[in-house]
C-alpha cells in the first residue's frame, strides 16, 4: 500500500520579511489566510530531524518556527509553492474496451496565408 496523502508537503519558497533573502519552508497545509486576500497561510511545518548532516540554515527555521502555529505570508512574498509527495500510480485501465478510428482526410491541413 501506497504513502498516506498527509506524507505529501508543500515547499515554499519566498522572500524572508526580515532578512530579505530567498528561503525554503515545508509545509503541509496551504491555505487562504483569514488576514485577507494577499495572504497565504502555512501551517503544520516539516523539518528533517533524521538527517545525518546538519543544515544551519534549516536548524534555524526550526528553532525560529517551532512555536509558530501558522505563518501568514503576503502572496508578493512567495516566489513558488511546490507540491511534494510519493508520485501517483499509473492510471492502469483494466477491459478497456474503447476503439479509436481515424478517418482518412478528417484533418485539413490549414489554409496557406497570402
């Protein structure tokens, strides 16, 4: 059996509001903010804690939201949203009965310009 849909994240990259750089945060909820419409929520933030190598900029954002229960982003702030999980199973289509008929000359060629 398959990864549960909760194992799926989103990576959010933005513009940090305090440093001004790039950044990464994962998430697994994306939602609208009830700050308004050019805002986004993200909550139930995901850190890497098995990791064997230690990633500073990471240890920080775990240490600066790990007592924040929501963080509300402008939408000018975001730079992309990605999301991350198991990829799905190929449709697989079992006594698939459909036929597929071309017909000679169904499909013209479009007109030359002048």
């Amino acid at each position: 059996m398959g990864k549960k849909k909760s194992d799926g994240y989103f990576l959010i990259t933005y513009r940090d509001p305090l440093t001004e750089k790039v950044a990464e945060l994962k998430a697994r909820a994306v939602d609208d903010s009830s700050l308004g419409l050019s805002f986004v929520r993200l909550s139930d933030f995901v850190f890497d804690t098995e990791a064997l190598v230690v990633k500073p900029d990471e240890e920080a954002q775990k240490k600066r939201y790990e007592s924040v229960k929501s963080l509300h982003l402008s939408i000018y702030a975001v730079v992309s949203i990605a999301e991350v999980g198991e990829p799905a199973a190929a449709l697989r289509l079992q006594n698939d009965r459909s036929n597929l008929v071309v017909l000679p000359g169904a499909r013209k060629p479009p007109p030359k310009g002048k």
